[in-house]
C-alpha cells in the first residue's frame, strides 16, 4: 500500500512545486505598476448623506419632470386670448464662454379657442383660483378650449378631473383627446350647476400620438365657467411619475433637498399648501415659466416616504422673514396642538413630520439671489432665524450658506455657533480638452478641501466644533438646453467626472459630510424624461452605482507610477473591499494590486462603466449607449485590466483574521 500511493504523492508535490515557480515567474515577468492599499490604515467612514440629491422648481425638474401633471397653465395664469402663442424663446448665458444658449419656455397661454374669435374672455372678479378664470361664451355651435401638443400612448389609461360651472342649456359638455390624425377618446359631462362642481374623468385612448389635444367644449347656449382641469397618467404615485420614481429608488438617494436653489428665497410655502387646485399660481420668482403650487411640504413629503429619503428643506433667508420661517418649521414638525401643527392637521397630516435638515438660506453672497445683502448684515439675518428655529425645535441641524472666501470665513467666526454644516456650491463649466474637462468637478471639490482645512487652522476654536461641509450643489453646467430651462445634455466625459468628484469626497471624508447632486431630473439632472420615458443620464451611472456597491470605511492607496484614479473602502463589517478605478485614458492598463499581509481574494464581482466615445450618451426611451455591466470577475495574483475611458468598481472578499 505505501509503495502504490508513495508515486500520486510525489507527483503532487513535484506540480504543487512547478506551479508555485510557475507563479514567482509571472509575478517576475509582471512589469505592470504596482498599486498598494493598506487595509489598516482608514479615514473617517463615508457619510450616506454624500449620495444626496437636489430637486428645485426649475424648468423641468418637478413639472414636466417628476409631477406627473400632463397640463401646463391648468389654472390659468395666463389668460386665454385669441392670440395663441404659448411659447417664447430665451437668449441666456449663465457660464462657459459667455455664447447664448436659446430655448423654449411658457411664455402665454397654452390654450387655444375652439370656436369664433372672442368667445372667451377672463373674469377677474370671481376668479376660482389664482387672479382670473376663463368664461366661455356658447351660441349653439362647438365652443371652447383646447391644450396641444400632448404625449398619449394607446391603452394607457389617464385621469383626471374638471372643475365646472354653468347653465343647464350648455349639456353635454365634451372632454376628449384628439390625435392631429382626428382619433379621439372622449367622456360627456351630463349635469352642470352656477356654482363650480368638481368632476372626475377616466379616458384610455386606443392610439398613440405626441401630437394629441385635450378638448373641453359644448355646443349648446350659455356661459361655461372652467376653474381649473387635471390630467395625469392612471398610474400616478400621489402625483408623482410612476417610472421616475422606479429610477429614484434605483438611484437610492438618502436624502433630497429641496424646494431650491434660486428658487426658494422668494418662495412662500403657505402658497403650497391646502386644496392644490386653489392654490395659487405664480410667476417663477427666480427662473422661467408658471410655478402652479401643485407641490409643496405635503407632496415633498410623500415621494420622500415614496423612495425612502430623508427630507432636507431650504427655508427662505432672502424675501422671506424669521416668522415666516419660524411658522414653517412648525408647520413641519409642531406637535398637533400648536398653531401651526392644527393647521398641518385640518391639510391632511395629523403627525408631526419631523424634518431634520434645514438648509438656513441658499447663496445669499450672490447679487442674482432675491434678497441678497451685505455680509455683515446677513450674519446677523442668519443668527435670527437659527435662533427663531431651534426655539422651534431645538433638535433642528442648520446648514448655513458658505462661499469659499471672505463669505465662509466670516460664516464659520460668526455663526459657527448657529450652524452645524456650512454648504458650499460648485458647478464645472466645461473644457474642450478632455482630460482637463473630466478633472474639473474634483479639482474644485479639492479645492474646497483645502480651503476648509485653513479655515479650521486659522479660526479659533473651529476645528473643535468640527463644522463639516455639505456640498448641497454640485455638477457639471455646460452645453445645450436639450431638455428645457438649463436642461442639458451629459455625455462619457460626464460620468467619469462625476466619478473622479465622488473619488475626492471619499479622500475628504473627514471634512465632506454631505453632497447634494444637482439636480435630479431634467435640468442639469441625471435623470432625463421626455413626456412618456425616462432613463438615466450618464452622470447617474456613477451616483448609482457607488451608492449601492461601494465600501463606507476608506482605507489608504498609494496609486505608485500610475496616473488611474483609484479609490478603496472596506464595508463596515469588513468581510469585504471594494477597489474604483477611473481610467480617462484612451489605453487600456494593466495594474497589480498590493494588499500587503491582508489576505483579499482574487475572486468577486466588478461593475464596469465603460464606452470608447467620450461623447456617448443616453436618450430616455432608447437603449443606452452607456451602462452599468455587471460580471463576476476572477483575477489572477490581484492584477486587474482597466479598460479605456471606463469606471471599474471591484468587490473582493476579505478572508477572516483580517
């Protein structure tokens, strides 16, 4: 028996011995960069709150964006003339080379007369809503009004409602789609009263068409009175676009801030509140176009409960006062029984809702910001409203308005002690080279970095309150307004920027508590919609892709020769790593990796962004030409191929001991 097993065992030995010289050879032969990560050696753990999201009442952000109204002008900001001219043409430049860039924005009444001229005419005196209602004129022949240029698919079912008044001798009133073919889907409206009734609509038209009209008319005699008309898809969230909110919780955002930006310092959220169809509308006071008041506090709060955020409201320091902000934190948060919370109640919410996160302002250094004031005094404006709002609620967390400059120094030496994040905002305007272009979201948050570590040098006593940054702005802003007001369009470029960005916060993480993505949908979002689709941008693969499968303990990477971007962080139970890699490079590279005594395995899963076309991007509603590719991956003696222009994200487990 010995003899007989003595043979196999030396045979063994001998290939075990082979194979082992075998890989001293490879390893020898290897003539790649080495790069090391030291498992032992780890920074402050990475804040969930760096994946936030920003969404503001702009362009098409919330309307035509994540609200799923299909209407514009439902309330008739714009009084309905017979001079049918909806849309005016911007000239802007807000960055880059100062070239104009044009688009379309709502700048008369989206409705058009159906029937003679002068049929309808706007009472201002008993308006439904808002300062006028539309008051149509019949006299036995199709009168009314109609909004064009809709997006309805067959078989969808959409809902709505109408809020009518008017004679008897108007029925039937008739309210259909119309395809530009002339298919129609239509219901009849048999019972009408002087005073405005509400009435509730279902229509599932059996064509597609991006050229469909909703009609609203009658053929009888009389005076039809229409308060305001809604229409949504059925399949509606609260409002919300049901295939935006699906991509929202892929996005897996912990946190939205929100209503603004610009937009909220001469925003009053008394206008969003109560029954949505008699709140008012209004101009934009910061950007283009209607803000319909369709979505306030009420409706924040249920997609944040919808996609599982935590909401973060910006209160207004610019036009508004320290009661006006007092009374919203209560009306927010206030128990039941206080003014504010009674109010809250009688809107449909009896509990408290808690908000955490208050951002006290939004660039108020700036003199495009609506109530913009010196410095000095707005120190004082800033304690006010702290103090008024932690009387509120003493467990409030403040963040302040920073600049990077005189404005944040001052800030953290003057209110430092009303604050417990100080925000920062930074916009990459774009280059023309390549290379400088995908570096230039993190060289500014680098440079944020640096300046926040003087300040707490510099300024007595700062580095013992420990004031983190929260970067609740933050993108790429250049190019064409594809997608409307500021809606631009993002490419490869893009989507590695934004990776090397998140890179830079996870080597801050001491400093970096939370980051805002700005913003969400449409806009300079990174998420893009069309009135029927939605889809990711390529600036969205990166947001989602980290935010689900990278690490929260980052650990140290001396990247050697090699000129690849290159981050690492263990999980929090530490079972495994995670390695990012950015390549801006045209070339593929071939790196090993080092761990040191840490035994990593060889074998795990790799998500890969990758496109040989800088300038590739998506389209909502079309196959991406960029996407996430999920692969097991199984390296040999740790040495990873890195792929042209691409984003590697490796998961490798961490065998026990380490």
């Amino acid at each position: 028996m010995k003899k007989r097993t003595s043979f196999p065992l030396f045979i063994l030995l001998f290939l075990t011995g082979a194979l082992f010289l075998n890989s001293c050879k490879q390893d020898t032969a290897f003539s790649g960069p080495s790069v090391t990560v030291n498992l032992q050696q780890s920074g402050e753990p990475i804040q969930k709150y760096i994946y936030g999201q920003f969404i503001e009442h702009l362009g098409q952000c919330i309307y035509q964006g994540i609200w799923a109204e299909m209407l514009l002008d439902r309330k008739f900001y714009f009084p309905v003339t017979n001079k049918y001219n909806p849309w005016a043409m911007a000239n802007e430049s807000f960055w880059g080379d100062g070239s104009p860039l044009e688009y379309p924005y709502l700048g008369g009444s989206p409705w058009q007369i159906i029937g003679s001229s002068g049929s309808v005419r706007m009472d201002k005196t008993n308006a439904y809503v808002g300062d006028q209602t539309p008051v149509i004129k019949v006299n036995g022949q199709q009168t009314g009004i109609r909004q064009n240029e809709l997006s309805v698919l067959a078989g969808q079912k959409y809902v709505g409602h109408i809020v009518l008044a008017g004679e008897a001798s108007l029925l039937p009133v008739t309210v259909q789609l119309k395809s530009a073919e002339g298919e129609t889907e239509s219901i009849t409206i048999d019972k009408l009263t002087s005073d405005f009734q509400t009435y509730p609509f279902e229509l599932t038209p059996s064509f597609s068409s991006d050229s469909t009209s909703l009609e609203i008319f009658s053929e009888g005699s009389g005076s039809l009175r229409i308060g305001t008309v809604s229409l949504m898809p059925a399949d509606n969230l609260k409002g919300w676009r049901k295939d935006v909110v699906d991509l929202l919780k892929e996005l897996n955002s912990p946190i939205y801030r929100w209503p603004g930006g610009n937009f909220v310092s001469g925003y009053n959220w008394r206008d969003g509140i109560g029954e949505r169809d008699k709140r008012p509308p209004r101009k934009n006071p910061a950007w283009k176009g209607i803000e319909h008041n369709d979505v306030g506090i009420h409706e924040y709060m249920e997609l944040m409960e919808l996609i599982g955020a935590e909401p973060f409201i910006a209160v207004n320091t610019g036009l508004g006062t320290v009661q006006e902000v007092a009374e919203e934190i209560e009306y927010c948060n206030g128990a039941a029984d206080t003014e504010m919370g009674k109010l809250r109640a009688a809107n449909g919410h009896a509990e408290p809702y808690g908000v955490k996160w208050w951002a006290v302002g939004n660039e108020m250094y700036g003199d495009w910001q609506l109530g913009h004031m010196p410095l000095s005094e707005y120190v004082k404006k800033h304690n006010n409203m702290a103090d008024a709002i932690l009387r509120v609620d003493p467990n409030a967390n403040l963040i302040g308005v920073g600049h990077v400059g005189e404005w944040s120094a001052t800030m953290l030496s003057s209110s430092g002690d009303h604050m417990d994040l100080l925000s920062e905002h930074i916009y990459a305007t774009g280059s023309k080279d390549p290379a400088e272009h995908i570096g230039l979201v993190a060289n500014l948050i680098k440079e944020v970095a640096e300046a926040h570590r003087k300040y707490r040098d510099s300024i007595p006593g700062l580095a013992e309150k420990d004031i983190r940054i929260a970067m609740d702005e933050w993108n790429y802003w250049y190019g064409d307004y594809i997608y409307g007001e500021l809606g631009v369009r993002y490419y490869h470029q893009d989507a590695l920027g934004i990776a090397k960005g998140l890179h830079e916060y996870f080597r801050n993480s001491d400093l970096f508590f939370m980051a805002n993505y700005a913003q969400t949908v449409n806009v300079i979002g990174c998420i893009k919609t069309t009135p029927t689709a939605a889809g990711f941008a390529t600036t969205g693969l990166p947001l989602k892709l980290y935010r689900q499968h990278f690490g929260t303990i980052p650990v140290k990477v001396d990247a050697g020769s090699t000129d690849l971007d290159i981050v690492a962080a263990i999980s929090e139970d530490q079972t495994y790593l995670t390695l990012a890699i950015v390549n801006e490079k045209a070339e593929k590279q071939e790196i090993a990796f080092d761990f040191g005594d840490s035994q990593v395995e060889n074998t795990g899963k790799q998500w890969l962004i990758q496109n040989n076309d800088l300038m590739a991007y998506n389209n909502p509603g079309e196959s991406p030409a960029v996407e996430i590719k999920e692969t097991d991956i199984s390296l040999k003696n740790h040495r990873v191929e890195v792929q042209p222009y691409a984003i590697h994200l490796i998961r490798l487990g961490i065998s026990k001991g380490n």
